[in-house]
C-alpha cells in the first residue's frame, strides 16, 4: 500500500479514525480491510453532468439493442448486432466480415489514442465520468440513497441494531440492485441476438443455455464490483491509475486544491478576520462527497477519478462564507506553483505529447475512413484442384478443376456475369449446375458468400505451352461493379 493511499485512508470519519491510524513497525500489516465509504449528495454543475452522462451511458446501453437499422430482405434488422452465428458485426451501415477484423483493430487503437489525449489534456476525466465501474457504481450509489438516506443517515443505520426498519432499507436496496444487476446482464447478451427474439425466449426458458450462463455472469458481477467492492475496483484491480502517470505531465488539467489559496486552514467564524490565514475552513466537505474517502487536499493521489464532486462541494461552502470560488478546481500542477510564486497562470494544450497523441488518432481514422470508403463490396477468388493436378480426357484435351469463391456483401442479391481474359481463346468454361450460356451467369445471395465449382478445359490442337494463365472476371451487369482474380490452367505437355 502507498504513502498516498495510507495518508487518504487516514481522513477521521471516513475510513479509519485517528486512533485506529497507528502505523508503526509493530502495528502494520500487510493487508488492510476495507472501511466503508458513505460519499455525501454533492450539488452543483459537475454533479449535473455526471446525471446526463449516466443517464446518457445507461440508455444506450440498455436501449441500443432495440434500435432498428433496416439492411435488405433476409438480413438483421438490428441496428448493433454481433452475429456469430453468420460470422458478421453490424454497427449500423457498417457490415465487417470475419475478414475485415483490421475494423475493430482500428476501433481500439482509436479508442487507446483518444484515452491518452484525454488523460493529456484533462487528466482521469474518463473515469470520471464515463467509465462503467463509475456509471453503475454511481448509479448504485442513488438506489442506496434512495433507500438509506444521505451520508449521516447511512452511518447512523449502520451502527444501528437490527429493527424491521432497517431490514426494510436494506432489503429494498439489495433487491433493486440485484434487478439493475439482472438488467445489465440481460441487456448484454441482447448484442448478441435479436433483441426481441431472444427476450421472448429467454423468459419462456427456449434460450440457449449460453444466454442465461453470460446473463448470470453479468449480473453476478455488476452487482459485486458497483454494490460491494465499488472504489476497491479503481484502487487494486484497474491498471490504468498507475498507467496514466505516463500519459500526462504537469500541464494536463487535474482537480487540484490551491495550497496557495488554502493554506494555513483553519476553522473560521463570522465575522473573523481572513488576514494571515487561507479560504479552507477545513469543513470536510470535499472529504465527505467523494466516493473514493480521500481528501483532495492531500496533493495528487492515484485514488482520484477525478470527479470534481469536491469542487461542487468546496465552491458551495466558499459562496456560504463570501469567499471566491475555485479554491478547489481544475489547474494544472505547473500553474499551483506559479499562483504560489506571484505569477499568472499558463495553458498549453497544444504541446509535445497532445500532438503526438492527436496526429496518432488522425493518422489511424484517416486511414479506417479510406478504408471504409473503397471498401469492395464484391470479391473474387479462386483455387484450383491439385490433386489430381489436371485430367487428361480421351480426346486428349486437358481439363483443370477450379473452386470459386464470390463474396457479395451487398444487401440486394446479384446475377454476376462470369468471363475470362487472356490465355487461350479456345478454353471452355463449363459451371457445375449452371446453364451453358455466355457470358455464363451466376446467382449470389445478398450478404452471402457463394461458391462454385468449375471446369475449363483446352483441346488438344490448342495445347501449346506447359500452362495458360488468364483471369477470372464476375461483373454486376446492374451497377458495373466488377471482381478479378488471377489463376493458370495447367495441361502437363511439353510442346
């Protein structure tokens, strides 16, 4: 455990109190239990935001799987749908086929790259804010207010005995969570299926055993990491607190006391003199709102999700005593040593790492948008049988056999025409089960891929080489949309 984090436990009424701190030799142990935090309501524009981005973050996730997306006859009408059974990932207009994997690659290392430049400009401000652990946690957090009460209240019950009042509270929140806990796995596995197909089944019991495994899973473990473990999952089990510190600088935006501004703290009454002394009260106020029990005025720690619930808080108590606002804001630490220096802030957002960052997340999206953009909606391949090699028939004429494979990831069905260009002009094309016409049509479904077997063959008078090379060629008489191939016909002579 670090320095920062025995001083952030240390905060009386929080975690531990002061007598409980003793942290000698002889008292220490290798690991710490946890002590319950009971964060307060704050109030005020960053605990506004917080509101619209849970509730934003919830309902798309609760909700996106029953948005429709209509694609053609015979395909999923589900919007975002992840279908292994077809092997494809629907993501609105976008199809990606198992080939196409190179598209969710892209996704996460813009996903990675836009983490950092956040973590650069901002500081934690997606754990903050939109993190899953904060956003279920945080929604948790109102069902146990709900039911509870605010901070004192839940303390109070806590240390109370066992009554029918507080078996009711406790109860009631435990069962809530555990339906937002069924809901979140429930909602989950819907990407997964259609969303109304699998509900129906899923609640007649006609769903695959897989559906009600992940949705138990699921639901065991929102209700464990965002009702029991809470902060324990951004401290011990979330990598990203120690990773961040390579991410940022002293320039990037954190939420910051201002020792300047605060320092020497000290109660305060109406009417005293606010000479020789600092705006904090030390009321505690930034202590009590935060859901991870640090205090903020203990300098940076890796606790911090940097929620600026203390901000809200502090700026709340500094207007109650009619001092300026921001004695706790977001501020660059390089700008906390300069307001104690004399000298005015400074901002660099444009520097080396935020344009290292930035130039990394364009490079990447120019380059999944091009790809997007001449993305080929028809594809050809072929492969020829190699055993036996090629059939010589009782004509003496040579015959090679081809398996071809077209790949239409339109949403409408084609009739491709199939020609071959160069080698010699007196090869047939023969296509098992299809009529013998030229150019010789070929029928794919939409968003299928169809294969084909093949034969050409060379007459005799006209074998006059080891192997013919020549391409394969389907074309969309509709929209002109063509698919080539290279392959040879081998006829085993030597001239």
């Amino acid at each position: 455990m670090t320095d920062t984090q025995n001083t952030s436990m240390a905060a009386p009424g929080v975690r531990q109190s002061k007598a409980e701190a003793v942290n000698t030799a002889e008292t220490r142990e290798l690991y710490q239990a946890r002590q319950q935090i009971y964060p307060k309501l704050a109030h005020g524009p960053f605990r506004l935001l917080k509101w619209v981005m849970m509730a934003v973050a919830l309902g798309i996730y609760y909700f996106l799987p029953f948005v429709r997306w209509e694609r053609g006859e015979g395909m999923p009408d589900q919007a975002v749908l992840v279908d292994f059974a077809n092997s494809r990932f629907y993501f609105f207009f976008i199809e990606i086929w198992p080939n196409e994997i190179y598209y969710i690659t892209g996704l996460l290392i813009l996903a990675s790259f836009g983490l950092f430049l956040a973590t650069a400009l901002l500081g934690r401000v997606w754990c903050g804010y939109a993190c899953p652990q904060t956003v279920w946690t945080d929604l948790f957090i109102m069902v146990e207010r709900f039911f509870e009460g605010d901070r004192n209240a839940r303390m109070r019950l806590d240390k109370a005995k066992w009554s029918f009042d507080k078996a009711w509270r406790k109860g009631g929140k435990h069962a809530v969570w555990l339906i937002i806990a069924a809901a979140t796995g429930g909602a989950w596995i819907l990407y997964f299926h259609d969303a109304f197909d699998l509900l129906e089944n899923f609640f007649s019991g006609q769903a695959a055993l897989s559906s009600y495994l992940f949705a138990g899973i699921l639901t065991f473990t929102t209700y464990t990491l965002a009702g029991t473990m809470r902060e324990q999952v951004c401290i011990y089990m979330c990598p990203w607190p120690r990773i961040q510190g390579a991410m940022t600088d002293r320039e990037a935006l954190n939420v910051t006391y201002r020792f300047d501004r605060g320092e020497p703290r000290g109660r305060h009454k109406k009417g005293e003199s606010w000479d020789e002394r600092g705006d904090c009260i030390d009321c505690k106020q930034c202590v009590a709102v935060c859901p991870m029990g640090i205090d903020i005025r203990d300098g940076s720690q890796l606790e911090c999700i940097q929620c600026a619930l203390c901000i809200d808080a502090c700026d709340d108590i500094m207007k109650k005593i009619e001092r300026p606002t921001g004695l706790i804001t977001y501020e660059t630490d390089d700008n906390v040593d300069r307001y104690a220096a004399g000298e005015k802030p400074r901002y660099r957002f444009i520097r080396p790492r935020t344009l290292v960052y930035a130039g990394a997340f364009a490079i990447v999206a120019l380059f999944m948008l091009g790809a997007l953009i001449t993305r080929e909606e028809l594809q050809l391949n072929a492969q020829r049988d190699r055993n036996p090699n090629y059939v010589q028939l009782s004509d003496g004429s040579v015959r090679n056999g081809y398996n071809l494979k077209i790949v239409n990831k339109a949403g409408e069905p084609r009739e491709l025409d199939l020609t071959l260009e160069g080698g010699d002009p007196a090869i047939q094309v023969r296509v098992l089960g299809a009529a013998a016409e030229t150019p010789m049509r070929l029928p794919v479904g939409a968003d299928q891929t169809q294969d084909f077997i093949l034969y050409l063959t060379l007459p005799a008078d006209a074998i006059d080489s080891q192997r013919e090379e020549f391409v394969f060629r389907v074309t969309d008489p509709v929209t002109g949309e063509t698919a080539t191939t290279r392959s040879v016909l081998v006829t085993g002579v030597n001239p």
